[in-house]
C-alpha cells in the first residue's frame, strides 16, 4: 500500500542532491582560482566516468551476474543479501579496475603533456563531481518529483505504464520513499562528499603512476578503490549506515591529508610546461 512520504525525507533529500550537485561545481570553481589547472580535465574525468563505469562496467556487470546466477534486475540490495562474499570482491574489483583503467588511458593518451598535478585534479574533480550528480544528484531530484507526487494522490500516474506482471516490482523501487528514516536521506550527501574525496585522492594516485612510470602505484589504486568498495559493501550489512559512513569519511580524510603532502612536496621542476 502506497503512503505518504514525510516531510523531512523530502527535506533531507533536497539537501543531499545540494551536496551532490553543487559541491563539485564549488570545487571546480575554487581549483581554477587557486591552480592554473584546465577546465577541459574537467569534462575529460566526467567524459571517462560514464564510460568506464556507467556504459562499459555496467555492461560486463549484466553479462558476469548473469553468469553466477544472479539476477541483475533484482536489485543491489538483493544481491548484496543473497551473495554478499561474491558481490563485495567481485563489485569491488570490477569497480576498481575499470574506474581506474579509464583514469590511466585518460591521463597517458588524452590529456595534454606534459602531465601536471593541477590538471591530475581537475580530473578527480570531473570523474568524483559527475559520480556525484548523477548518481545521487539527479536520482535525488527524480526521487523528490516522485514524493511529491505520492503526496498528491496521483499515484494512478506513477503505475498507468507499468505491466500488471512488473507491479510489485515497481512498488518495491518507490516503497522506501516512505519506509526510509527520513534522516538516513541525509547520509547519501555525506557518501558523496567521502567519494568525491577519494577521486581526487585516486586521481593524484594514477597521476604519479602515469608520470613516474610506476605500474605498483595504478595496482595500488586499484586495490585502494576495490577495497574501499568492497569493505562498505561488506560493512552496510552488519554496521548502521552512519557509523559506516562517518568511518568512511575518516579514513578518506587521511588519505586527502596524505595525497594533499605529497600534491604540495611535489618539486616545482615536475610540473613546469
């Protein structure tokens, strides 16, 4: 039975898609004043991600769940539940070796030589700012239409296209609008700011991997990331969602420490043009 989503979930989701969509577009504006780093690094790192990870991992993830049994349409949380051991290392890897394939042939073949540090941001900032807008900005978005249109009794046209035999289905995809804490709404805006952190953190990562010539640091950072991926996967079943979120958070706040010394020690000599 459909009700009413509250208030404050819708509160809080419009603030969770502010995060997600205006806080990459204020990093990108602080990172141009503060660096002379190029704007087209920018479109390069959102231009990878949807590729990489959006149309080329998404296509592979059909084809391999398919493969171990595992219904693509049944939903990440199902998936999660019934195969959790398979879908954090498989998730995980596949998450880091695409994601951070298509940040290394971005950086060797695409971007401008000689390779610099500001424009190795610039592209954390696209790849980590696009992830973020479209993944939690624009479903937040689409989510908030969707409430309000719960709220108004229309609900006749939310299912007037769906088939009987995909009903349930449908109800099950829109349910959490209103089973959700309205606060958990919230942790999706801080999920992103930890990820758009560790793009960044990645991206400087791969940079010195391509710069330097040191395939270890592209495995480390693909490691990074598929563990990263795999251990939140893991932690969601077992840890409430904020506590996995502000650990999240405090460990990438390291790493951001870590990446931003050595950004910063980086010899003057290494970036000249």
């Amino acid at each position: 039975m459909i009700q009413n989503v509250p208030t404050m979930s819708i509160v809080f989701m419009g603030i969770s898609a502010a995060v997600s969509i205006l806080l990459p577009i204020i990093l990108v504006i602080i990172a141009k004043k503060k660096t002379d780093g190029k704007l087209i690094n920018v479109l390069i790192g959102a231009v990878t991600f949807v590729i990489f990870a959006l149309v080329l991992e998404s296509l592979v993830h059909q084809i391999v769940l398919r493969l171990a049994g595992i219904d693509p349409n049944a939903g990440q949380a199902a998936a999660f539940r019934d195969h959790l051991a398979f879908m954090a290392i498989y998730g995980g890897l596949a998450a880091g070796l695409f994601e951070e394939t298509g940040r290394f042939l971005a950086m060797k073949f695409v971007m401008k030589k000689p390779l610099r540090k500001e424009n190795a941001l610039m592209y954390g900032l696209g790849h980590g700012g696009i992830e973020a807008i479209l993944l939690c900005g624009i479903t937040y978005i689409s989510n908030i239409a969707l409430s309000l249109l719960i709220n108004s009794g229309a609900t006749e046209k939310i299912f007037k296209d769906v088939p009987d035999g995909l009903m349930d289905q449908a109800m099950a995809q829109i349910e959490p609008l209103w089973t959700t804490a309205s606060p958990e709404f919230l942790l999706a805006g801080l999920e992103r700011i930890s990820a758009i952190l560790i793009h960044i953190c990645l991206s400087y990562l791969v940079y010195r991997a391509v710069k330097d010539q040191k395939i270890q640091l592209f495995i480390a950072a693909i490691l990074a990331h598929a563990v990263f991926d795999g251990v939140f996967v893991v932690a969601t079943q077992f840890v409430p969602l904020l506590a996995i979120e502000l650990i999240m958070l405090a460990i990438v706040l390291v790493a951001a420490f870590f990446t931003l010394k050595a950004y910063r020690a980086e010899k003057p000599a290494e970036i000249t043009e």
